[in-house]
C-alpha cells in the first residue's frame, strides 16, 4: 500500500514491522573513543577501540582517553576517523532528515548488518509523520526488491 496514505496506527504498525526486521539484521558498533589531553582536555575523536589501542598504545581510559557511555545523539551517522569503521550512535531530529534524504534515491542492501544499523537508527529516530512514511517505503522497497 502506498505510504503517502499510511496514517496514526497503521504507519505506526509498519514502522514497527521495519524496526523488528532491521534490529535483527542490524551490526552492534562498538562505542566512540576520542583522546583526552594530558589536562583531561578533549584532544579528538572519534575512534573504534582498535584504533584508539593503535592512538594510546598502554594508555588507561579515564586518563589519556575516554568513551561515551551511552550512544551518542548525532544529526549524522558515525564512523571511526581512522578506520571507517561504524560506531554507535543514535540520530537527532535533524539528523533522521539528512540521512533519510541519503538514502531518499537508494535502494539500501539489507544484507548489510551496517546499512540496517543505520537504517534503524532512521527508524527509531523517526518522529513526525512525513519521515515515519520515508523511512517504511525506503525499507519497504528494498525488501520487495530482495524478494524478486
Ligand atoms: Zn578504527
């Protein structure tokens, strides 16, 4: 069914159906690491723990450098500076615009843990209507093109 005539339950009944598909496809990133100066001054970040081992090598975090302890809210999605690796995170408002509109041309690969992390990162984020609609038919169309 078309998306632009989805509204209240139902739109919320589909989006539910993509956030359980997408959170049992979806990769577990690691947290952000970022390095503290020796004044306990953020210096930068952000890092996968690999990498932040590789920047620190002995270092002790709390002292030469720190990570959040939850996912950290972002108006994009978040990589590791060194390596590219994907990092956790979840989206603000105007984050869920910018990646919707990422992804608004894509057909996204859902056989890529990463892309349904960050696809459902969009959906748990989605919150007014119109990018509750985007994010159902851009998952929606990518599933329906899996299946042919
Ligand atoms: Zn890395």
């Amino acid at each position: 069914m078309d998306t632009q005539k989805l509204t209240g339950d139902e739109l919320d009944d589909r989006l539910d159906e993509v956030k359980c598909f997408l959170d049992a496809r979806e990769s577990s990133p690691g947290p952000a690491y970022w390095r503290l100066s020796v004044h306990g001054d953020d210096v930068d970040g952000n890092f996968c723990h690999d990498c932040i081992q590789e920047l620190c090598p002995n270092g002790e975090v709390g002292t030469d450098y720190s990570f959040y302890g939850c996912a950290p809210e972002q108006d994009g999605s978040l990589q590791c500076d060194n390596c590219g690796r994907t990092l956790e995170y979840v989206l603000d408002d105007r984050g869920v615009d910018e990646e919707l509109e990422c992804y608004s041309e894509d057909t996204p690969d859902l056989s890529n843990a990463d892309t349904c992390f960050h696809l459902a990162r969009i959906a748990h984020g989605a919150y007014t209507v119109d990018q509750k609609r985007a994010i159902v038919r851009i998952v929606e169309r990518a599933r329906h093109k899996g299946d042919a």
